[in-house]
C-alpha cells in the first residue's frame, strides 16, 4: 500500500510538474518566429466575432533565390482544425498540392511579388491591420528600391477609405481597412490579391496619384441629401449601395459637382461607386436622422 502511496504521488508530482512548464511556457503566438527574418511584413486579421489570424510575407538572404519553404522562418503547410478562423495562401513552390501556408520568404532583392489571399470559418465582416511604415524600412534600400506599390485587389466587395481603381487598397497610404459584407460574388470576400511592387518613392506614385482621383461627399453624416465634390470634371455612373450590398440609387454625374436627394434613405451605412472608362472610385458615407 506505501508503494501504490509513492507511485500516486510521484505521478501527480510529473503531471502538476508538466502542466506548469506549459503554462509558464507557452506555446510561441503564431508567427511569432517570424520576426526575425531581416524584413517582417505582416497582415493581421480581425473578423467580426474577435478572432484573429496572420500572414507573414518575408525577406532574408537566407532564402533560396526567388524564394524557398525550408521552414527557416516557419514557412511550412498549416494543418487547419476545419473549426478555427485562419487565412493562408498557396505558397509559389507548392501551388499545385493545395497545401495551405501562411509565410512565405524570399529573397530581399525581389521586384515585383503578387498571390491570393483566402480564410475560412470567419464571421463577416472583416478588418486588415498592417504596419505601413516596413514598406521603406531601411533593409529595403540595401537591396534596392522600397516598396513604392502595395495593394489589396478584390472584385467582391468595397474596401473602405482609400480605395481608387478596381477596388484596389493602398497598403502605403493607410494601416488598416475595413471590409463589409456584400451580397455578390464570394461569400466569404476571397480570394483576396496582394501585390507588392519595388521602386524609387516619387510624386507620380502613392497619395500624390491618389488625390488626382479622390472625390469627397459632405455633409458625413448626412440627413436629407449629400454633395459630391470632385477633384476634376467627369462624367461617369453612379450607384448607391447600402451595407448589405443592395442597390438603393443610381445615375449619371456630369461636371465636378453633383448634389443627391436622401429621400427613403434610411439610417445606415452607404457606399457611393463611381464609374467610367477608366475604373472605379468609392467612398462611403453615413445616413443619420
């Protein structure tokens, strides 16, 4: 009976023993390894229950020219649970498995870099958070131009804020974006592009090219109508959609100026597309009465 006494508490002692190194001892947060490589750029997504998950996008001389999956920087196939909320990518080097990752490295002299982006088990709608300051780190410049183009492209749904043509977003002019939920395409926002593009900074690129396009609505918010102020004389279609995807108003726009009726609007969140032979611009304003 003493020896069956010592060996119950030597195996509670291994197992209390045990469960402290993994509570002390954490497991590492994902992509937490990934910090170390000489440039770190991540994506970080929030979707609308509060769960979270990451992208990493890599540059070290370490890896093999263009790029590698040598699992230095933890570069290696996820296992999905088939229940958590994870966004991953087909890695350039194993498109053709299906395998899903979520870093991929490469060497710090790349030009140009583009892939789609996709997620599962997430709840809409979403927001993307990023560190816009890495694009002129100064790694970057020892290898080349900085990043002087980087963009998130997707033919589904309006990404808020800075979006110009195509509803493309502009990485380098912001840190994060909101992405709401539309009733067309994919029903989950993905595949979502991201391209990088090296080059020297200059006016012809980024915010300078932006505000060539931009138009602005005032009052936001609005109660019984909206002006649209634009930088130059267009002349294009407009459609109105509210925050579920659905189309409220539409019609031309001639001139620099346009002023719309609210009338049936109700409160809520509305996405103004404009559109001609040269692409597609949107802002979003707000109904609050």
């Amino acid at each position: 009976m003493s020896n069956y006494r010592n060996n119950i508490s030597c195996m509670m002692l291994t197992f209390i023993l045990v469960t402290s190194v993994f509570i002390l001892h954490p497991k590492p947060a994902q992509g937490q390894e990934q910090q170390d490589a000489q440039w770190s750029f991540y994506l970080a997504f929030e979707d609308a229950t509060g769960a979270k998950d990451s992208v990493w996008f890599l540059m070290d001389t370490a890896a093999t020219y263009p790029w590698s999956i040598s699992g230095l920087y933890g570069e290696e196939p996820l296992e999905p649970d088939s229940v958590s909320f994870q966004v991953w990518f087909l890695h350039p080097l194993d498109m053709q498995s299906g395998n899903k990752y979520n870093t991929w490295l490469g060497k710090p002299n790349f030009e140009a870099y583009s892939t789609e982006l996709f997620a599962e088990n997430g709840i809409m709608p979403y927001i993307a958070t990023w560190d816009s300051s890495l694009f002129t780190a100064d790694i970057l410049y020892e290898y080349g131009d900085p990043i002087h183009k980087a963009t998130l492209d997707n033919e589904y749904f309006f990404m808020q804020n800075n979006s110009i043509w195509y509803n493309q977003y502009y990485l380098t002019l912001d840190d994060h974006v909101e992405m709401p939920y539309f009733w067309w395409g994919s029903s989950n926002q993905f595949p979502l592009d991201i391209n990088f593009e090296r080059g020297p900074l200059g006016n012809d690129v980024g915010l300078e090219k932006m505000k060539e396009s931009e138009f602005s609505i005032f009052p936001n918010p609005a109660t019984s109508h909206i002006l649209m102020s634009f930088t130059k004389s267009v002349n294009a279609d407009f459609r109105i959609y509210n925050a579920n995807g659905m189309l409220v108003k539409s019609g031309d726009v001639v001139g620099d100026e346009m002023k719309i009726n609210l009338n049936g609007f109700a409160s809520g969140l509305y996405f103004v597309e404009i559109q001609d032979e040269n692409g597609t611009l949107v802002q979003k304003f707000v109904v609050d009465r």
